[in-house]
C-alpha cells in the first residue's frame, strides 16, 4: 500500500506578522488597570498635635468663598489631595466644599492657598 502525502507550502510570513502570534493577549480589557486601582495601603488617620490643630484653624479662618485652595485630606483610609475654588464654607457644620468635593474639617491634614498664611 502506498500512501499519498499532500504537503502544503505555506506562503513566507513577515517578522511582524510572526511577532503578533507571540503578542500577550488581554481577554479582559482595562482588568489590570482596575485592579492597580482597587490595591491601595489602607492608612489610619493621623492624630494631630493641639499645635497643629491651632495652626491649621488659624489657616480655615483665612479662607474665604471662591479662594483657590489646594486641601489634603482623610478619606476612606487614604489621604487626597484637591486643588479648586471653595465654593462653600461652613464653620457651624465644619464643612467646606472645593468645586464639587465635600470635606469635613475635622478630617483635614492640611490647607495652603494664595492668600493662607501659616505662622
């Protein structure tokens, strides 16, 4: 018995077209950047010294609505920083909110500005 073989001569690929075999696939688009988001150090809130609670009173009590402020903050175990236009300031409800972001005072590391002066 004889058998038939067929052999095929397939047409002379290009390195780049050889290199796209090899590239890495990603079937879940964005999944790694997601999780880069989620992976974050869970930091405690820093207790603040009486002297560094006067002096960054003393810097609330220099702002003033539209003021352009740059405020770091606590929020969710982590710290944040906002640059923006104060568009509201509360003392009584300890709040102050730059463009759309709502801070509570008490949860304030720092506050600096154009017109803040800390001594």
């Amino acid at each position: 018995m004889s058998r038939l073989e067929v052999i095929k001569v397939a047409a002379k690929m290009s390195r780049e077209e050889r290199a796209k075999q090899f590239m890495p696939f990603a079937a879940l688009k964005g999944y790694p950047d997601a999780l880069r988001k989620k992976e974050k150090i869970v930091v405690p809130k820093a207790e603040l010294s009486e002297e560094y609670k006067e002096n960054l009173d003393q810097k609330l009590r220099q702002v003033r609505k539209n003021d352009i402020v740059t405020v770091i903050y606590y929020c969710a175990g982590e710290y944040l920083k906002v640059t923006g236009m104060v568009s509201r300031l509360d003392q009584t409800a300890r709040v102050i909110k730059i463009v759309n972001t709502k801070i509570n005072l008490d949860d304030i590391y720092d506050i600096s500005g154009e017109r803040i002066i800390s001594e």
